[in-house]
C-alpha cells in the first residue's frame, strides 16, 4: 500500500506533465513532415493547373489564392473579390488568380457570367482557377445550431486544410473573414498570408453585449436572460477571442473596409488577456503559442470597397417614383423586418402613402437569396408583410440581376437601410451615386465614413429607432423639389468622389500584397 501512495505522484506527474511535454514536440515533427510532404506534391498541382490554362512548365507563373467559400453570392464582399482579381489580371499579367469556392454545384464558366451579369466585371477565364471545395457545409450556420462561432471557425479550419491539399498559391488572402484558417495555412503551407476584413467575426462590443445580458441577433434571449449562462458565455467569448488574436496576428498584411472596421481590428490586434496568456503557459495548450506567429502590423489599412458609379451616376436625378428601395441579402443581420415595420408606421402616419394614386408609396426589397436559410427568411418576411397589411405596397425581388437592380436604383426615392453596426454598406454608396436619398441606422460605416456632410452639408438620413426610420423617410418625401435635387446631387458628388473602382484598385496596391508574393517558382 505505501508502494502504491509513493507511486501516485510519479504517475500523476508524469500524466500531466511529461506527456503533455512530449505530445508538443511529437506534434510539432508531423506537422512538418505533413506539411513538406504536402510541399512537394504540390509542384505536381502547380504544372497540371498550368496545363489546363494554356500554360507550360517555363512560363513563369506566380498564384495568388482567394478563399471565398461563397464566391457566387453576388453581394458586396463579392463585388471586392472580383473588382480586386479583375485589377490584378489588367496589371499583374504574370499572376494566376485561384478562387477557393465551396459553389460546387456550377461551373468556372457560369461564375464568370453571373459575375459579368451582377456586377458588369469582366474576368479573363485564362488567368483565373477555381478550387472547389466539398465541405463547405462546415461553415454553414445551420450545422452548428450551438456555438456556432466555433463550430464554424473549426469547420473552415477543415476547408484550409482542403484547400491546402489541392493547391498550395504563392499568396494567399482571405477576402471573406474565415480568419482561423490562417494557422492551417501557414503550418501546411509555409506562405505568405493576407486579410481583407469586412465585420470582425468576434469584437469587444459583442463581449460587453454578453456581459450586460443585452439581447442580440448573437445573444438569444434565453442566455441574456440566466446570468449562469451569460457568465459562461463570456468565458466562451473569451476564448474564442484569445484565438482569434492569435489567427489574424498571422496574417501579413490587413485590410479593412471602413472606419468602424478598423477601429474594432486595430483594437483586436492589439487585444491582450493576461488571464489566457497565463492558461496557455501550462501544457499541453503551449503548444497553441509555439505554433503561432506573429507577422500583422500593429494597425490595418483602410480600403473602401468599390462601386461602379460610372452608369448609376448617369441616372437622371430628377423625377423619381415614390419607392423606398432596399438592396441587401437576405441575412438575418440585414434586419428586413424592421424595414417592413417601420414602413407599415410611415403609412400608418401617412394614410395617403397608401392610397392608389401619384402619392401611393411602395417597398421594394432586392436581395440575394444564398441557401435555404435566406429562402426561409424571405418566406417569413412576405408573411410579415401579409400580417401588417401591407403586402399590396410590398415588392420582393430575389436574386436580381444587375441589370435589375440598376433599373429600380434609377427609379427609386429613398435607398433604405437598417442593419446595425453596418461595417461599411456599398448598398448605402449605391444608392447615392444612382441618386437615391439614403436613410440608414446610425452605426457602423454609414454613420462614419459614408452618409457624412459633403461641403458643411447633409447627404442623407441617420435614425436608431423605428420611429425616427419612418419620420426619416416622411422628411425626404416632404422635401421641396430644389430642396430633393441639392440634396441628392450632394449625395451623389460625395459617393463618386470617394467610392470608385479606381480608389479601391489604389487602395488595394497600397496594401503591401505585392511585397508579400513569394518569386515565380
């Protein structure tokens, strides 16, 4: 029995230090060798990909890769990844572009021709590779119906790791915020990364909203309402952010989309929590510090996405109908319901509005439709407009072309929007270039950097409540027709001055990318 009592501690020493110890560098030795195994099959990749182009083995080709699992969304994250491949193919003739989409149910070619059709870019088939991968359901919100934030950051962990095992790029970027694979990617990789942020997936506002039990779309009613479960929330949140400090500080350079977006990055770059630092100097979660780098500036690059204001600021400014538009997805953040209410209060305040005459009123809604979970929420909605009564004046248009959505942005009165903490809003930059009098939550990008004076005077409408969207929308159909033309030339002026494609491809150039790209091989 004493053998046993002395023999105890050894065993528990040995459990929970030595092995631990010993798992580290065991750990440390498979990686390399996956990833130099990985390495060196890859040359194989690189020369069939060249082949399929057109290329031979002597041409001096370098591959820049883009994960974008939703590359054929068509939203405005969509529009800076095509916009920044389309610059890099008119300047960078030498680089491949290699897209990592998880749209496996269409083809290089349909791509290209949804992308021509939304957004009227042309693309160069012969400079640009897709990836597609198989598992994009692991970044799906609806397999992880708990702890979603993890459960989808793992999942795009496994899609680097995919990735990766097709086709390892000289560069790569990540333009769509699936930040955690960052760490596959430099371990299996050994390359360059980037960042283009458009919404931090954590911030320090969503831990003070856990903190102060504050009801959210990211914090259900049933954990704000138990302090138990929003004190293990805020541990949850905690960790989460501590990781993904360490994933975005492996990144080379950063890019953001507005004020707002940088101020919350700059602050997550320079985030630090000693109670974690102390947690991960026990074994066997040191081992998540040594397979860490740190390469990312103290601060990111603000790079306003970009808008082709050529055609919308073609538009007659004057007449218009009396439409409020919307053009946002379908995404539960975008917040169509409370658009719907708070037009349902400006005909409840306005009976005219619904009248069937030249002062009739009506919403339309123009989005785009990405899974079944967006095609469920645009069912609710034409049930919500139903239950307020006011489907006659309501007008869904799913999955516009841009064709579409250009005609009913040169008809249009007021360009609507109500997504809190927007990170930036090109729908917002679109609306006023087109000439349409922008009325958005006061957050975010359209408080800060979008819907600001131009010349000491307005170029739209801010409001926080339902009440003041509806006051907003009555003020601008009130307007005087001298007052309605200054206005939505200032808001035009303003959005072409500082929005357009070519700020962005200089922006974009700035960005130190080139620098990052490792030589031909």
């Amino acid at each position: 029995m004493t053998n046993i009592i002395a023999f105890l501690p050894l065993g528990l020493f040995w459990l929970v230090l030595v092995q631990p110890l010993l798992f580290v560098p065991t750990l440390w030795i498979s990686l390399r060798v996956y990833s130099w195994l990985l390495r060196s099959s890859n040359l194989g990749r690189r020369t069939a990909l060249l082949t399929e182009l057109g290329y031979s083995d002597g041409d001096k080709k370098r591959i820049v890769g883009f994960f974008h699992p939703y590359c054929n969304a068509g939203g405005g994250g969509e529009r800076v990844l095509w916009t920044a491949i389309a610059a890099m193919q008119r300047t960078d003739p030498d680089i491949i572009s290699v897209v990592y989409s998880g749209d496996i149910d269409v083809t290089k070619d349909e791509i290209i021709s949804k992308v021509k059709a939304r957004f009227d870019i042309t693309l160069d088939p012969k400079s640009l590779h897709f990836v597609f991968l198989q598992s994009r359901r692991l970044v799906e919100d609806y397999t992880w119906p708990r702890f979603t934030l993890l459960g989808q950051s793992l999942g795009s962990m496994y899609l680097a790791w995919e990735s990766m095992s097709k086709l390892i790029p000289d560069l790569y970027i990540d333009t769509m915020g699936y930040t955690f694979t960052f760490h596959v990617v430099s371990q299996l990789g050994r390359i360059p990364i980037g960042a283009y942020v458009h919404y931090p997936t954590i911030s320090t506002d969503m831990l003070a909203r856990v903190k102060s039990r504050k009801k959210w779309h990211t914090n259900a009613d049933e954990i704000s309402s138990s302090a138990i479960l929003s004190h293990l929330k805020l541990l949850y949140y905690r960790l989460f952010m501590y990781y993904y400090v360490l994933s975005l500080r492996t990144s080379s350079f950063v890019m953001v989309n507005s004020s707002w977006t940088k101020n919350h990055v700059d602050s997550i770059l320079q985030y630090s929590d000693i109670l974690m630092d102390a947690l991960h100097m026990v074994p066997p979660l040191v081992a998540i510090k040594l397979f860490t780098s740190r390469n990312a500036p103290s601060t990111a690059r603000i790079v306003y996405p970009p808008c082709d204001t050529r055609e919308m600021a073609s538009f007659p400014l004057m007449p218009r109908h009396h439409i409020v538009l919307s053009v946002a997805q379908f995404r539960p953040e975008k917040d169509h319901r409370a658009q719907l209410i708070a037009f349902h209060r400006l005909l409840q305040l306005n009976p005219e509005y619904a009248r069937n005459n030249d002062d009739q009123v009506k919403l339309v809604l123009v989005g785009g439709s990405r899974n079944d979970g967006d095609a469920k929420r645009v069912v609710e909605l034409r049930n919500l407009a139903k239950e307020l009564g006011i489907e006659p004046h309501v007008e869904f248009v799913v999955n516009a072309t841009y064709p579409v959505v250009l005609d009913w942005l040169s008809k249009a009165s007021i360009g609507l929007s109500t997504m809190v903490d927007e990170h930036f809003g090109i729908n917002i930059v679109e609306f006023m270039a087109a000439g349409v009098i922008p009325v958005a939550h006061a957050s975010g990008g359209p408080l800060k950097d979008i819907i600001v004076p131009f010349n000491g005077e307005r170029t739209g409408f801010h409001a926080r409540t339902l009440e003041e969207f509806a006051d907003a929308m009555q003020t601008v159909l009130a307007l005087s027709p001298e007052e309605e033309m200054a206005l939505r030339w200032r808001a035009r002026a303003w959005a072409v001055q500082r929005f357009s494609e070519e700020e962005f491809e200089r922006g974009w150039n700035q960005s130190g990318w080139r620098a990052c790209l490792l030589p031909p091989s």
